[in-house]
C-alpha cells in the first residue's frame, strides 16, 4: 500500500440539519473522478433524523451505500425505494433530478451509510438521468481466507487474483467502490492497477501500511494504482475501497450542481426554478 496523499474528514452538516463526516475536493480534483464522501454515522436519531427533503441535482453521480438502518428513497422519475442495510443506490443525474432521502421509521437502531459523489464527463452532463438500486439483488460477499471480507458495491475489482462484479455497473468514468472488512490482523490483496485513481476511506478500526503506522477512522488515503495488500491492526477495520480513471476537466460546483463552466451553473439555476427538472410527487 503506496499512500500518496492522506486527508481527513471533516464535521459537517446538511440536508435538514444531518450531521456528517465529508472528504471533498471540488478544486484541486485530487480525487477525480470521485468528488466527495459523505459519512452518516450515529445511534442518536436527531443526528439524522431531519434526512435530506427534496432537492435538485445536475452534471453528477451519486453513489449512496447503507451499512445499518435505512433510507427511503424518492424522485421526480417514479422510484420510490427502501434502501436498507447493505443495499446500494445509484442515480447518474445527468440533466437533471429531484429526490429525497428520509430515514426509515422502522429503521430504530441508528444509522451508518455513505453518499459519494462522481463527476460526470462534459459529455455526459446533460444525458436523460438513470436510476439503479440492489434492493432485490443477491449480495455475495468474498471471503480470502486471510480475515478478509470483500462486498463489491460498484464497478470491477482484482481481488486475491480474482475479478469480482460489484452491484452496479455504468458508473461514470468507470468508478468503482467495495467495502472491505478485515479481522485483527487480517490481510488483503487488491490490484488498483487497472485504475487511474485509487483510494480507501477508512470507516472503523486501525489500518496499517508495510512500514507499521496506523491509520484510522475517518482518514482517507489516496494510494499509488498498483497492486497492493491492506493489514489491519489489532481490532481490524472496515474500509471503502475506491477505484476510477480521472475525468480531467475543469468543473465549476454550485451547491447539488457539478457543471464545467459558470454558464451552464446559471443555466441549471434556471432551469430548477422555471420547474424544468420536474416535479417530485409526495
């Protein structure tokens, strides 16, 4: 495991009042084609309890990830869904999408999921939006021998010498994410190397690297694309495995919009308030 670059998440709040813990670069693009990490992570409900009303988003993929409680999902094209624990969500937004994520009622044991977000290429900005979700999928899980648990979300991984299918396929710039669980001490072999990008968001426990330091909760590392294998500490971890190739554009971001240019920002402002990205129906 090469580390590059290592960043922290930091508090932050949004939606209805939802307290979070977010990994972002909308400049620097450190992280392209991934944007942004978005972790909810409490037993308290007023954490979460406000979820996100209904919003508008343009020029993005979200990529939403639910390890205990759930969502549900609604929006402007017809899905109404219960993401719960272990399911995964797409929307590659394109042109334009109104949704909302409210905590399930029955979901009373509090709440840890994610909600990335993938840059779209220029190209693609402006494409009619698509909806997935593994609601009715099977979700098999990996198992190395080693104390490693690999969960495919998204995109192809190398996993011990295998290629593993994730849940949902088509995410823009050929993205890919896994949540990896390793026991004390466990061990993993995952090749980056057919990525242009490549980093692990650890989410719980002690991550170690070859030389011994440890790395924990809340830290994102971006790492050399190659072949590379992840220790875990004493008390093991649980890491968000993220692997792309770089979009390379210029982008101007405005609150849920990701466009390329400060035009086509004003013109998704428009659009959103003259009701052009449909009506969301309660």
């Amino acid at each position: 495991m090469q580390i590059k670059h290592r960043l922290f998440a930091r508090p932050a709040m949004d939606g209805d009042g939802v307290n979070i813990r977010r990994v972002a670069d909308f400049e620097r693009l450190q992280l392209d084609p991934f944007l942004m990490v978005d972790e909810i992570k409490s037993d308290d409900s007023s954490d979460y309890i406000g979820g996100f009303p209904p919003h508008p988003h343009r020029g993005i993929e979200t990529f939403t990830y639910i390890r205990k409680g759930g969502f549900e999902h609604r929006d402007h094209m017809g899905n109404v869904r219960a993401i719960r624990a272990g399911d995964v969500q797409w929307m590659s937004t394109g042109s334009g999408v109104i949704h909302s994520e409210m905590p399930l009622a029955d979901a009373k044991e509090g709440l840890h999921g994610f909600q990335i977000w993938l840059n779209m290429p220029a190209k693609d900005k402006m494409r009619p939006a698509r909806y997935q979700d593994s609601s009715t999928m099977a979700k098999p899980r990996h198992d190395n021998g080693r104390g490693a648990s690999l969960y495919p979300l998204g995109g192809q991984w190398q996993f011990e010498g295998d290629k593993v299918d994730g849940l949902i396929q088509g995410l823009a710039a050929d993205g890919a994410v896994a949540d990896l669980s390793l026991a004390s001490r466990g061990r993993a072999k995952v090749d980056f190397s057919g990525f242009g990008f490549a980093g692990v968001y650890i989410h719980s426990g002690e991550l170690k690297d070859s030389q011994g330091r440890s790395y924990f909760a809340g830290e994102y590392l971006q790492l050399e694309p190659a072949d590379s294998e992840l220790l875990a500490g004493d008390q093991g971890t649980g890491v968000l495995l993220f692997g792309g190739n770089p979009i390379r554009e210029a982008i101007v971001h405005m609150g849920p919009f990701v466009m390329n240019t400060q035009a086509e920002i004003q013109q998704a402002i428009r659009d959103y308030q003259q009701g052009k990205f449909g009506e969301l129906s309660l």
